[in-house]
C-alpha cells in the first residue's frame, strides 16, 4: 500500500540528502531513512556482535527502543540505569567513555553538517569527542537547523528547556518558565556546550538522520 507523503516530510527527503551530503563532507558516515524500523536496522547493521555498547540520556534512542534491542540480541552492555547506588552509576558512567560501541542522540545539527550538543555532566559529549571505538549519533529531522548559529540557539532554547521537564527536581529558571535564561544554577543542564565540525578519525562518528520529528 503506497502512503503518500506529507509536505514536510517531502521536505525531510530532500533536507535529509543534503543533510547527509553535508556530514559525509565532514568525514561523518552518514544515512537519511525514513522511520523508526530503518533506523533500528540500520544501528544493528553497524555494531558488530562482539562490541561492549553504551549509551548517553537521550529520548532518540529510548524512543527507538534501541536499549532493549541490544539486551535481546544478547550484546554486551553497560547500563548506568542498573546501578544499584550513585557511586556504582558514576563508574559505570565512566567505563562507557571505554566502550566500543556509543549511541546517543543529538541537540542540534546544522545544514552544513556541524554536531551541537549540551551536557550537564559532561559524559556524553566526552564520550562522542573520545573514548568509544565508535560513535552512532541517532537525530530526527526536527533536528535540523539552518546554520551553525540557529543549531546553538536550537539546542540552549528549545532542546535544554525542554528536557528540563523531564527532571522534576530540577531548580533553574527554564524548568519553571520554559524559556531558557542562560542561568548559571547548580541544576543547569547546560555546563558543556560542544560543537562538533568533523569526524576525527574519518568515519568514527555515524550519523542517522530519521524523516520524522523524533526527540526533543
């Protein structure tokens, strides 16, 4: 049965090829797919049987179900979310920067193929720059942003105060009012702000562009 495609996601196609294009020049692999199910195939399809594999906070890959995935398939894990106390979360946190395999999503991503991301603690954007043999970067099309500049503006007003949301702990002005203040609260999520212009070394960064408004 032929679905026919919305005006945005017509948009996505072509973006997503231009997108793709933009990150290869950069020394990123990268691949634009449709949906959910490609994208999930295309993640098995680069991990070899035989890696350790970690993962950063990120609702992408929650919402691909990429976590239960990788326990069904019997691969090798390191799940902070299994500590059994904050200590042992920390030093699994800290022999994910180790692992062969790191999938995480991403804040932002600029047409000419620039990576954006915020951090609280640091170990996701530590873990993508250095450390894991291999990066998979999971980002639906909404994470597209014209330029360089509309991916920051991107990733410090609409992704942290966003995600603010999920933490109802959390005490800094976004979480109460949405809009981000560039505050400098104890519970700011956003202590590290990195850009990444280009895979080092070439192909280390794998870049998965989803045709749908996927994560925050």
């Amino acid at each position: 049965m032929n679905t026919v495609k919305t005006p945005m996601e017509i948009r996505y196609d072509k973006l997503g090829a231009k997108t793709v294009k933009a990150l290869k020049s950069r020394f990123f692999e990268a691949w634009y797919v449709d949906n959910e199910g490609e994208a999930l195939e295309n993640v098995f399809e680069l991990i070899p049987k035989d890696h350790v594999v970690s993962w950063g906070g990120s609702l992408t890959v929650a919402g691909l179900g990429v976590q239960k995935s990788l326990k069904e398939r019997g691969y090798k894990v390191i799940d902070r979310d299994t500590a059994a106390n904050p200590e042992e979360r920390l030093e699994m946190m800290r022999k994910a920067l180790l692992c062969d395999t790191y999938i995480s999503g991403v804040n932002a991503i600029s047409e000419d193929g620039q990576l954006v991301n915020i951090d609280g603690y640091g170990n996701r954007v530590a873990a993508t720059i250095f450390g894991p043999k291999q990066v998979i970067i999971l980002a639906g099309m909404n994470k597209v942003a014209k330029t360089l500049n509309d991916a920051m503006t991107r990733a410090q007003t609409i992704a942290a105060p966003a995600n603010t949301q999920r933490f109802p702990d959390l005490k800094t002005p976004c979480a109460e009012t949405g809009s981000c203040a560039d505050c400098k609260s104890p519970d700011s999520i956003c202590s590290f702000i990195v850009t990444i212009r280009a895979s080092k070394p070439a192909g280390r960064i794998k870049v998965i562009l989803i045709g749908k408004d996927f994560g925050l």
